[in-house]
C-alpha cells in the first residue's frame, strides 16, 4: 500500500486545473482578496522594517515584489515578508475547525513567487487551492492534539502548503513532491509562547519561506524521508502525539478541496474573541455608559481564556487579550484596527476598564458564543448573550463587506490604484500574469 | 523571581572571555579541529551541489566563505551550507548525554560570520563555547524526552546554540537575547524520519542560518515572548511534554562550559553503531572468513533498533543501519568513508553479509556495547563483547588522532595548505580575525 505522504504526493501533482469546480473558485476568489488587503495594510507594520533591516542585507537579487512596500528583495525573503505583513494585524482568515490562518503562508509564497517568473492566473489559483487544501486537511486530521500541545499551527502546518503550492508551479514529479513534503515537515515550528508578539507573524513567513525553499531544493533532488506525515518519527508522532486521521484526511482528495469552513474577520484580533467584542458594542449601542460600568463577567468556552488571557502592554498583546476585547466594545463600541495600537492599550480609559473585567471559562459556552454580565454603579444587573458573531461561518462577511474590508485597510496607501487593484484580485484567475498584479500591488 | 529564559540571556550578555579556564579552550579547541575536518571532508557531497543550485539563486552580496568551496555566498546560506557539510558523513562530534551534535550548528554561524566581520580569536571561541554550553545544557535538561519523541535534536536544540554565539557577537542586551532565544525556540524543529537522507545534514544547516537570523531580528528589535523554554506554550512544553531539569540546567551556568561530555567520531555513522563496527572488524582481523559466515546476531540497546534499522538501499541510510555496521567490519574491518559510499552499500558482498545480520534489543546491553554471536558454516559460534569502542568518553580520540581524522578527511583537497589549516585552527583562539582563516579553508 502506498504511504498516506506518497498518496498526497501524487494527487498534487495529478490535478488539473480544469477540475476545480466554481464553488471552489470563488471561495478562493475571496480569500484571496481578503489575503491581499491584509497583507497592504500590514506592510507599513513596525515588524516589516525591522525584519527588512535586520534580513535585508542577505537579500539576493531584487527581482521579488514585496506586497505593500516599496523595496525588492529576492523571491524567497519576500515570501517571509509578505507572510509577516498578512499576518501580523492578526486580520486573516480562520479555519475554525483547526484554528489555522491558512492563505497567509500559501498566498505568501506564490505572489512572491509570482512577481518573478510568469504565472498565469489559472495556474496560480490553482496551485493556492492545492496548497489551501493540503494545509486544512493536515490541520483537520491532527486537530486538536497539534494545536493544543502549544504549536502555531498556522506556521507548522501552513508550511505544508507553500511547499505544495510553489512544488506544483515548478513542476514536480511525485517523488520531488514527497521531498518537499519531507522538507516541510522537518522544519515545521512556530510555538504559541509568541502570541502577543511580532513572532507571531514570523510564523507564517517562515513557512512560507520555507515551503518556497523546500520546493526549490526538492526539485534539484534533495532527498529526505518517505513518510514525513505518518511515519514513527514523522510529522504526526512528533508534534501531534501520533494523532492523524487517516480517513478523513483521505476523504475526497484530489476532488473536493476545502475551503467551505473557512471565515474572514471583521476585527483584527484573536478569533475567539470576536463575540466578546460585537456583544460588547451591542451593549455600548444600547447606551450603557462606561462610567457607570462597576464590573463586567464575560462567560467564555475554556479556549478562549487558554488563548486570550492576556493583560495586555502593547497592541499587539491586545489582539489576544478578551479583557481587552470587552473594554474597547464597552468603550469605543467598535474594534477596527485603531483599537489594537500600541496607544489604544495605553488609553487610560480602556485600561480602567480592562481591569474591571474578568472571564469565566464555561465549557457550556461555544467556541463562536459569549455571555457577558454587565453589572452598574447602581447594582443594575445587564446580562447578554451572543452566538455566531460576524464572520463567523453562520454569518459569513458577504463579498461587500470583503471589498469593504479590503478598502479600509487600504486607505492610507498612496501610489496604487486600489480600486482597480481590488476588481484584478476578484478575477484574479483571468490574469495573464499574476506577476502583473503583485508589482501593482508595491 | 527572573524567569528561567531570562537567567540564560543574562548568563551569555555577562559572561567574559577571561572566565574561561584552559581544560574549557582545550575541549574547544578540539571540537572545532574536528568540526573544521568534518565540514571540508563533507564540502563536496552531492547535497552539497544541490543546496547551492536551489539556494544559491536567492544569495545576497557574496562575500562570505562557505568552508571547503570555491563558491561564495551570503553569511546566512554560507551559514546553512557550512552546516550540511559538517554534518552530512555523521563524523562531526557527538553528546552521548543527550546525542546532540553540538559543534556544527554554532561553529557553521560562526564561521560564516567571521568570514565577513572581523572576529578576534579569542571572541570567536568565546562565542562558540557560550553557544555550545547552551546546546549542550537545553539538551541534557530535555533529554531523554524531547529527543525520544522524535526530534532530531542537533537541529532543534542545535539552533539555540547559533543564536546565543552569534547574539553575543552582535553584542546583544540581555533583552535582545531574550528574542534571539524566543526565536531560536519558533524555529525549533528537524524530524527523525529523515535520518538516512539528505535532510538529516539539513537540519543544522537549517539551525545554524535560522539562529544567525534570530539574532540580527532581534538586534533591530523583532519581539517575541518572554518565556521561550520554559513558558506553558514555551520550547519544553511544546517539544519535550513538559520535562525541563531546571536545577541542572542551571547547575554553575555562567562558570562551568559543559565540554566534558563530549566525544569525536572514529567513524562516519551513527554513534551507537560503533562499537558493532570495531568489534566486528576485530573479529575479522582474527581471521575469520566472511565467506564461511552462515549467521550474526548483534545483541544491542534498545536505542540502537530504535535508530538504526535501516535496510539501506544509499550510503546515506548506510550510516544508520546496524546490518551494514557488521557487514563492513566483518567483510573489510574498517568503516571508514568509503564503507558509506552508495557504492559499498550497493556492493554485493556487503549486501549479502547484512541479510545475514540480525539486531536484537537486549537492555542489559549499554549504548556504548553490544554483544556479537557469529556462527560459522561448520556450526562453530563466536562470541565477543564490547564495551566503550574508540571515541567513546572512556576512549576518546587523543589530539594525534584528531589530526589523523582531520587529514584523513581533507586529502583531496586541491590549494589550500591543510597542515598549515590544521596548526592554526589547533591555536584557533590565537588568530588576530578568524574571517582570515575561514577564507583559507575555502
């Protein structure tokens, strides 16, 4: 019998184009353009020009576009750059079946790839699916036992991805693509220790750049194990407890690709947040005054404070802080991106109120839901409860509310035509050349 | 109380060159004639040609020496390269503590380093003793649970050991080497299902580059977490489930370098398979005709199944195969290089000697034993014991042995002056800038 890392091998390097159906297309569609105003509105981030300042320097020829920036550098560090600008408002999409961001290090790697050698649009969506496919289904066999053990998925797995997607542009035969697996599967990383910090989104750049390395040198017959995924001392048995779901890893493969459980944020912060905040802005909307609020419990499934229990000094602690998640919905009413900065933790009037929060961990409560128990200066008790918050896959961010989306992270960049940028990326398979499109998004 | 991840960064930022004693220069020393030897004798693998045409397209300025090659190429993929070479034949030095090989992730950073900034002698070894101590302190303090699980732990601990030595070197505060911890520890990775292929010398290529990275992000201040080994989410949770010998790890941190435990190869395989090697071709040196062997059983530690129970088809997975170890003492008492080619493995007598070999686990047996029982055509038995083989740390190779080994591996290599390489390297510490003999080992 074939290994189950031979078996994925080969339905990568079997499929065709031809065969990805519309439902696929035009979830693909719109992670794309979600990626791509994720990765414009981080690439101004502080940890974009640390990382080309302190890497910058072993760029190779700069022939890359890296999204967002004005520099070049060479295909593979732009990979890693663009990997921590989509990243790193933490403003991606989720798969909440396994918690990974999984365009993030596939998208990553191709449009660096893309903007140096020709690719057309058909060939490059479809390589994305490939790659998004192979990241979820690895996610999904080995939830939660990867995830819950500490690792990032979304870099240690999302590896596997750009290795597929970028093996598939260049063309390998099954057994290159069994090494780029291998190649993927031995640098696989990324520990939760980092949430909270810039490291966070060097995962997905490392992988991205990774996977992109990986593909390259599998080509010219670097060679490594055969059974990166299932073997005894595979990617499963090392990081996953040996947790893999061969079947339903196996199911439908190479004819269905997964992209129906996959969500896009209205708020750039942790996931599991997301209700906390909606629910507390409802509050703000219904006219509760701030200044009257004594103490706030939100009731919240055990993840959430596994994830988010930060209290938080910087931004970017705030994306995974529910403290933080409560107060600015109290507060402010909103959570857009102003929320998350380094000067809105420091708000005295958002850290008064963080600290009267506290969270309960219910596990009667859903991953998606949240009950928030508002009590007043006078005694007055407002309880409230909120399941499936937008975004969430019951309440899906529709395609205008993507565009929206993309506008907002997109304003402040001068230079582009960003309007027409966001109509290229809607029919991106209809370009010639991806390449075209990733230069105009500089 | 300071965490424990914080007590380290504060151990390399204030340790001084003056503290370290002569046994600690000598040890040093020795690893590194050892490491030099291994990286020029593995300079010409074919994994070699092949990581330089995949990479080497996305090099930056070159300017830095990859040791044993012509070519030139940035400090981070000199870096990467030094490590595969140094580790591709398994001949460079070995922890039996913890079966790191500690020596080539740190020295490959460090070389690649002072290849291009001006590095005194004294700092350099100074530097690599900080990495090594590092290396050699997380992998005694998560052995034997990390590794088991099935982390090639040369490059996931490895990587920790690049970062400090080249943290230091960059002069990093003690904050700036808390992130080049924290990000040693997000890269942390290098699985055991590669042992027998390339990807096995990959891994502190792979460590050596991702370490050197860590530390010049985290000289431009790329943040990560705070508690990298020890935090819930942290290195030792995420890898090693938990086990953390906090009190030896920190047992005179900072005055004691641990060298001691060190060892060096007499033969170019894996290290639990030597004793089979010796004591197989001491039993051909007796006089016993490899054709009138009908039968070999090797009584060995359970470890030794565990890793090396390759049926080989390359020379690669030749040096992880117990059967081959006894097949080429047996056949042509020695295991030197050429015992590793993919031609011995593919030599007919060998191939029939190891489909007469057969491993058993027996506990009673040490790591550094085993037991052989070689019964004749005639049905004559003989039966020999070894304990401690040469290179073992009751046996360790003596400096004349160590300059046969690093001539033994350099024969072939045209231009450079290797006695005059070896005796500088032997007064390493002496060298007014290191860069100057790194450029001559090219």
């Amino acid at each position: 019998m074939d290994s189950l890392s031979s078996t994925l091998a080969r339905a990568i390097v079997s499929s065709r184009a031809e065969d990805l159906n519309e439902a696929t297309l035009v979830e693909a569609r719109r992670a794309l353009v979600n990626y791509l105003g994720c990765a414009l509105g981080g690439a101004g981030h502080p940890a974009m020009d640390i990382a080309l300042r302190a890497l910058g320097q072993f760029s190779g020829p700069k022939n890359a576009a890296v999204l967002g920036r004005r520099e070049e550098t060479d295909m593979s560090l732009a990979a890693f750059l663009n990997g921590i600008s989509s990243h790193v408002h933490d403003y991606d999409d989720t798969t909440p079946s396994n918690y990974i961001h999984p365009t993030s290090p596939v998208a990553s790697a191709l449009f660096a790839y893309a903007s140096v050698r020709p690719v057309s649009g058909r060939d490059f969506i479809h390589a994305f699916v490939l790659g998004f496919d192979t990241v979820t289904r690895i996610g999904d066999a080995t939830y939660p036992a990867h995830y819950k053990v500490g690792w990032h998925s979304t870099g240690s797995i999302g590896i596997f991805g750009a290795a597929v997607a970028i093996g598939r542009l260049l063309g390998l035969d099954e057994k290159g693509m069994l090494w780029a697996l291998g190649l993927a599967a031995t640098q696989s990383s990324g520990i939760r220790d980092n949430f909270g910090s810039m490291a966070k989104a060097f995962h997905p750049g490392d992988a991205a750049r990774g996977g992109l390395q990986a593909a390259f040198l599998a080509r010219e017959g670097f060679t490594t194990g055969t059974t990166p995924l299932e073997g005894p001392r595979g990617f499963a048995a090392v990081t996953a407890g040996g947790q893999f779901d061969h079947t339903g890893f196996l199911d439908r493969l190479g004819t269905h690709f997964r992209f129906e459980g996959n969500t896009y944020k209205p708020y750039p912060c942790g996931i599991v947040i997301h209700p906390t905040i909606e629910l507390c802005s409802s509050i703000h909307a219904e006219g509760v005054d701030p200044a009257r609020i004594a103490d706030v419990e939100c009731r919240v499934a055990p993840l959430v404070r596994d994830l988010c229990d930060q209290r938080p000094d910087s931004g970017l602690q705030g994306k995974f802080s529910i403290y933080h998640a409560a107060a600015i919905g109290l507060v402010r009413g909103r959570g857009g991106l102003d929320e998350f900065t380094d000067e809105a933790v420091a708000d005295p009037e958002l850290s008064s109120m963080r600290g009267k929060v506290r969270a309960t961990p219910d596990p009667s409560i859903g991953e998606d839901a949240v009950k928030v128990i508002v009590r007043l200066d006078d005694g007055q008790e407002i309880e409230r409860f909120l399941e499936g918050s937008l975004g969430n896959l019951r309440c899906p961010l529709s395609d205008a509310q993507l565009a929206e989306k993309f506008l907002g992270q997109t304003q402040g960049i001068a230079g582009a035509d960003i309007h027409a940028l966001l109509a290229r990326c809607w029919r991106i398979d209809d370009e010639q050349d991806v390449g075209d499109l990733a230069r105009s998004a500089r």
